[in-house]
C-alpha cells in the first residue's frame, strides 16, 4: 500500500510537472483545448485527465441517448473558435476549464435555483444541499449552462464543482476595464461608478478531481440546446398517463381506515383524485425506516392497496434511504453501507449490486407484489448537519462527495429500473435531490422552500436542465393565496397537495372551493394535451413545462439595479438583476401568468411576439406588449394565454380520474386564424411498449376551405396500439 501511495505521488509529481510545461506553452497558464470528439449533430465533448476513477452523470442517466431525435435537429456548428476554450491542472488535483463569454451574452442555468434565473456574475457552489435557495447549493445542482450566444456546457462530472460565471478578471485578458478609483477627489470625472461585483469575459469552472469531461450543445435557439442536452441524457420521462392526474398525501399519521375515507370525501365533494401518498407513518419505524408496513395502522395492506386500485386510486409510498437496525435487511445491508450513520441509520452504498439486490427483493416482496406504484424518495438532498461528512467512505471505494451529489440520481436509477422497468410497468414519483443527465428519469423534485414566487421561478429554471418541478401546495394564511398556489400547481409537472402536516384538503377554504374545483378539472381535461407535451419531452427533448426564455418572441425584461456604495450597508457597491420570470409555458401552446403571494389578484403580463388569446374567450390578448390583468375579470381563473395558431385537444368532459379518460371523446380548441397542425400523441399510458414503436399518432391539421374559413381535419399517421382517446366529438374555433 505503502509502495503503491508513493507510486501515485510520483506520478501526480510528474503530471504536475508536464501540465506547467506544457501549459506555459500556450495561453500564460492556460492549455487550450483542440481535440474534440461529436457524438451527435450539435454535440461535442472532450476530457480532461484521467476519467477511470471518476463518475460521470451520463455513466447513470435513465437511458443512452436518443439519436433518432438527435438526427432530427438541424445541423449547427461548433459554436466557438479553435483553442478558444481552455483549461489548467494544478498539481493539487484541481481542474479548471475557462469558456470565453462576450460582453452581451446572458447566461443561465447550472441546476434547480430558486433565487433567480440570470446567472450571470456569480460565483456558484455546486453541491446538493437541503436549505439553500440559490447560489448553486439546491436540490439539482446540474452543472449545466446555456448562454443567449447559442451554445450550452456541461462539466459531466459528479464531483463538486464551483463556478466563476463571468467573475474573476484575468491580468492577461485584454477585456478588462480599467480601474476606477473608489475614493476619487471630490469634483474629480469617473467614467463610471465605482463597483466590486465587475464582469469577466469567462466562466472559469473547477474541481477537485482527477479528470473532467465538458460536453458542448450547440443550437439555432435556447430550447434547441435544451433538447439536445435532454436527448443526449436519454431523452425526458414518460410518466404512465395516471401520474399526470392530481395526487394527494394524506397526513403522516393516516392509516387504512383513515385513508379510505379521505378517498370518499374526494368523491363526495366531487374533486378529482389519482394518486394517494402515504408519508412515514406507513412504516414499523421512520427516520431512519424499516421499509415495513406499520401493522397497526395497516392491518392488511394488500386489501388496502388492491382496494385502492380497483377505485382508480394508485398508491406512492414515502421513504428515505437509511435503514434502521429494527429492518429485517439491516444485518445483510450493514457490511454494504458506509462509514457513517444518518439518523443513527446505516447509508447503503448502492453503486454495488448486491446492495441494489437486497434493497428491491424486499420492496419487491412487500410493496410492489401488493400493487404499489410508486416512491417519494425523501432526505436524499444532502444538509451538512445531519448527512455523511465529506471524508466518509463507502466500500466501493467511492468518495464522500461524489456519493452525496449521486445518491439521489442512484435511488432514482434503481427504483426505476430493477422495480419497474423490468416488469415492463411505467411509474411517476417524486425525489428530494437530483443532478445532471436525470431527463429520462419519472420523478418530480419538490424542496422545503414555500414562497409561491419561488415555486414559479423553480419551474423556470428546473427546464433548462432536463429535471421535473412541483411546485407542492401544503397550506396557505388565507382563501386567496390558496388558490393562486393551487391554480400554479396544475399546471407544474406534477399537481399534488401535500397535506402530510396541515391536513388539509382541496376544498379546505370554503370561499374558493368552486375556483380550485375548476383549476383542477381543466387539468384532467387538458390531459391529452399535456400527455403528448411529455411525448414530445421524450421524443424531441422539449421540457413540458418551461421557462419563457425558451419560447420564440418573448424578450426578458431583467434590469440590472446599479449599487450604490454605502460605507455600511453596501461597503462593495453591489448591484442587484430585477427579472421578470413569474410566467412559464405549459405545453406547446399555453402561456401560464399565475398570481401570486398572499392577496395578489391583479399583475402584469409580457405577451411574447405575434398574437395571443385568451385561453377561455378567444380574445385577441395583445401581442409582444404589457398588458394587466385582475382576478375579477377573469372570474377567479387562472391566467392563462394561448398562441396564435394552437390547436388544444381536450377532453370533452371532465372526468375525476384517468382512467375514464380512455376512450372518452374529445373537444379540440383552435386559437387564432392560422393553418397549422397538431400531433396527438396515444399509447397504451402504462407499458414501455411505446419503446418498441408501439404509440399512435393522431394529425390534426387546420386548413383554409374554398370560401376562405377555417377546417379540421383528422388523419392517423402512425397506428401501431389501440387508440387511447375518443374521436372528436367537437371543434371550437376560439375568436371573437
């Protein structure tokens, strides 16, 4: 050992000493980077180092890429010039990698954060973590950026990483300002105001490790660098069909009888209702857990889920991963786990199969045989306080740190593939932390942070890097503020009450029982819809719900707030970004404007370019203007706008849960006084036959007739499984 340790100090010696040769050769201290290898049209990576011991995030992405969507975006160029980009290694094992930016460019990314979606001139530590808003401390740190420019990198490393976006000026850099004097003589001329928080004209990013892979997206817009890094990370998720209905999670300390009549009361006050979450109290013993059912509240789960079941209702399960020495896979998994305990519960190490292995034959065993559909993967976010310290080991050798930024993409990998995958059955859950080159995998993060507009800017931000959002409800002060989060949550990836702690229920505020009724069944209604927009995320890579700055005509209304120096209150003059991110796209078509905050029942809405309508009336909106908006005058719902040229395809009626959603007849809406066409996308909502080709493909196309009016007409395009809706039983032509 002895031999081997001082073996690899030599070699780092050596290495070491040839970066700084070979560096200084070059750019001052830089290496450029010449050699890069294409995957795929738009694509191309490099590495750095030695990539053996390191994890990348493709290594455990859902699936391998998807070229057929791929092949099928446009042929685009390296977006920078040879050398342009380049790097250093440091005898201390740190790597760094400088990608130019040019004065103009707008950058935004790097993961969940809830702070802001401009990320430029920050300094950003990219580590999961459970508190943070921001910063790059979040629940899905993916080290993934995209800039205005036309490009996006990703640093395909599970390792920390920090981020220098466009901070730190280099002494060599002939774009740097020049100086200005922060106690300048009175009367004295400065060209500008004295400020600490400069541009650079680079985002320098750093690890501590022994090699790095950078991949490079280029694109003819935003969204199209977004789907390409999506398709490259094994394209989106398709969740089965029930998974988009609305779900509810029943206090923490609900038992079958408990919960069988939360279900009647969803049925009696005529609300929609397709999934129940159990929390902890479904287990023998929680923080750490057991994995087994509480008999005293669950005397015989199988009756329960199979009853469940058999109303339409599917069952998720709530769980975090540190097992407790009262579980009946503890004394096997105990030699598997690492060093240290959370919640005086051992950590598995499950990069190892035999601990994936002991894990899934017991869920397997007691949850899935019985009907369960699915998990809430909870704690998997990381807190300094309470997680494994950073020097921890694990027996497969592991480190501390690249266990803690996979863990939950780990957790995610083996749910979703030894308990589901391989009975051919979909699932939708939920994961307290992910990372990079998730988009394939069916969990929704949902985090501890609760201001409504943080929900909205988490929407935002989580689509640009291939992750899925909900902005979870869990209680409100008031009637009003009820309802603005209920109306944003339907229509977030996941629309869910979380009521492990309040209680609550859909209809818990009795003067906007009838607005949240309604929000609720317009999203069973838009399930056709939203169900094709999460085809599309699958196929084409395009986020079902997105943050503005990727939808053509929409011009982002950020203002950089100057600081003004303050010997007290701001000693480094420190400016502030003012962004206007509080609306989002939902599908295709739709353009959410949600109010929000406590009382809000009046705001503002920026209409990108062209035409847009009124999603309930067909009026003319406005187009690439302001405009204002009230509650009153929308009688209580929610904002909503639609672009000129859509065609929505609903469900005539609603229906309270999915199931009777199959087969039921269809109303399509079209928006404007366009020709276009519209792709409905059907399978059978629960297999993975739809891998196989297996889907079907309904084209509905909008055309001028002789007299100069508009037509629908319907053709089947593809037609390898049964029809999964009902024919068109009506067409609304929406204008005034």
């Amino acid at each position: 050992m002895k031999c081997r340790t001082i073996k690899i100090l030599l070699l780092f010696g050596i290495v070491g000493f040839l970066a700084q040769v070979v560096i200084a050769s070059d750019l001052g201290d830089l290496s450029q980077i010449k050699d890069w290898d294409s995957p795929a049209p738009g694509i191309w990576k490099t590495s750095i180092g030695d990539l053996d011991n390191e994890i990348r995030y493709t290594d455990i992405a859902a699936d391998k890429p998807q070229m057929e969507g791929l092949l099928a975006l446009p042929r685009v160029n390296f977006p920078f010039n040879e050398g342009q980009i380049a790097y250093l290694m440091s005898s201390d094992n740190k790597i760094m990698v400088r990608v130019p930016a040019e004065g103009d460019e707008k950058l935004y990314g790097f993961g969940l954060q809830l702070d802001g979606i401009n990320i430029s001139n920050r300094v950003m530590t990219l580590n999961v973590d459970h508190w943070s808003r921001g910063g790059g401390r979040t629940h899905a740190p993916v080290p993934f950026y995209i800039s205005s420019r036309g490009y996006g990198v990703f640093i395909n490393t599970a390792r920390f990483v920090k981020a220098y976006v466009r901070n730190g000026n280099r002494k060599d850099s002939p774009n740097n300002p020049p100086p200005v004097d922060r106690n300048p003589i009175p009367g004295e001329t400065q060209p500008r105001p004295w400020r600490s928080d400069l541009s650079s004209d680079a985002v320098e990013i750093q690890i501590h490790g022994e090699g790095m892979e950078i991949i490079v997206f280029s694109g003819n817009s935003m969204l199209d660098i977004v789907s390409r890094y999506n398709l490259y990370c094994g394209g989106g998720a398709m969740p089965p069909l029930w998974g988009l209905g609305f779900w509810h999670r029943v206090h923490a300390h609900f038992g079958a009888e408990q919960t069988e009549n939360e279900v009647k009361e969803f049925e009696e006050n005529d609300f929609p209702l397709d999934v129940i979450g159990l929390e902890p109290g479904w287990m023998t013993k929680s923080y750490p857990c057991t994995f087994e059912w509480q008999k005293k509240r669950f005397p015989d789960p199988s009756a329960f889920v199979q009853g469940m079941l058999k109303q339409g209702i599917k069952i998720n399960l709530w769980e975090n991963p540190y097992l407790s020495p009262e579980s009946r896979i503890y004394d096997n998994m105990y030699p598997l786990s690492g060093s240290h305990l959370v919640w005086l519960g051992i950590v598995p190490d499950y990069t190892l199969g035999e601990a994936r292995k002991i894990l899934t034959d017991q869920h397997s065993q007691d949850h899935i045989s019985i009907g369960v559909s699915g998990y809430k993967i909870d704690e998997v976010d990381g807190y300094d306080n309470w997680l494994w310290p950073d020097h921890a080991t694990f027996p497969s050798g592991i480190s501390a740190e690249i266990m803690r930024q996979s863990y939950g993409l780990l957790m995610q990998n083996m749910i979703y593939n030894d308990l589901f995958k391989v009975h051919n059955t979909r699932t939708y859950g939920l994961v307290r932390a992910s990372n990079g080159a998730a988009s394939g995998y069916p969990f929704v993060i949902y985090s501890d942070a609760y201001r409504h507009s943080q929900y909205i800017t988490g929407l935002s931000t989580a689509s640009l890097c291939g992750i899925l959002w909900t902005p979870e409800i869990r209680d409100a002060e008031n009637d009003r503020e009820w309802l603005n989060r209920m109306q944003t949550v339907c229509f977030s990836p996941m629309a869910m009450l979380n009521a492990w702690y309040s209680g609550k229920k859909p209809w818990s505020y009795d003067e906007v029982t009838e607005p949240v009724r309604e929000v609720i069944k317009l999203r069973m209604r838009l399930l056709p819809y939203l169900y094709t927009a999460f085809s599309d995320y699958n196929r084409k890579g395009i986020p079902p719900v997105r943050a503005m700055i990727l939808e053509d005509g929409f011009l982002l209304n950020d203002e950089l707030i100057e600081g003004k120096l303050n010997s007290e209150l701001n000693p480094y003059a420190e400016g502030k970004i003012i962004e206007q991110i509080d609306q989002f796209m939902f599908g295709p078509s739709i353009m959410v404007a949600p109010f929000y905050e406590r009382q809000a029942i009046e705001r503002k809405v920026q209409l990108p370019s062209g035409n847009w309508y009124d999603f309930y009336s067909g009026r003319l909106a406005g187009n690439g203007e302001m405009i204002t908006i009230t509650a009153k005058e929308l009688n209580n719902k929610t904002p909503l706008f639609v672009k000129e040229g859509a065609i929505i395809p609903m469900l005539s009626q609603t229906v309270n849960n999915t199931r009777d959603a199959f087969g039921h007849p269809l109303e399509v809406r079209i928006y404007g006084r366009t020709e276009g066409n519209y792709d409905l996308y059907e399978d059978d909502g629960e297999s993975f036959d739809y891998r196989k080709g297996k889907y079907r493909i309904r084209r509905m196309t909008v055309s001028e007739n002789r007299k100069g009016r508009l037509d629908l007409s319907e053709e089947v395009i593809t037609d390898e499984s049964t029809p999964m809706f009902g024919p068109i039983q009506s067409i609304r032509f929406m204008t005034e």
